[in-house]
C-alpha cells in the first residue's frame, strides 16, 4: 500500500493509522527508501507480505506529481526488490 505524502484527499497518516490498526507485526520500522541517492519516502513492513510506503512530494495522483519516485517503487515491487 502507498500514498503520496502531500495527498489531501486520503493524506497518508489515514492510512498508516488503517495499516497499523490490521494488527499485523511490524517487522522493518519506519525508515527512508532512496531514488538516485535521495529520499523517495518512507517505509514500514508488516510481515512478509504487506508493506506500507509513503512517496515523497506526491500527491493523490501519485504516478502524475511524482513519476520518478513512482517508477521506482513500482519497479522494485514488481521485481521482488524491497524499497
């Protein structure tokens, strides 16, 4: 799961508050995931299998304000890479 940190209509701290609530453990706290040697946004693991993901700068439209960022979170979630 992931918002774009700037997102006003469902900002990110909604979510991370949903994610925290599944009562899941938390395996990998809150740490920065990097683009190019720059902060990309934020992550926290829950398990091996959910992760929830802020994206620096982005707003609702995450793909459209932050296509760099986005490119970059999308590719390592579809290969299997963590951020």
């Amino acid at each position: 799961m992931y918002n774009g940190d700037q997102d006003n209509c469902i900002p990110y701290t909604q979510d991370e508050a949903w994610t925290a609530d599944m009562g899941g453990t938390q395996t990998r706290g809150w740490r920065p995931w990097l683009v190019e040697a720059q902060v990309g946004g934020y992550v926290v693991e829950y398990g091996a299998n959910f992760t929830f993901a802020t994206v620096k700068g982005a707003g609702h439209m995450v793909p459209r304000t932050q296509p760099e960022r986005a490119y970059a979170m999308l590719s390592r979630f579809l290969s299997g890479q963590p951020l």
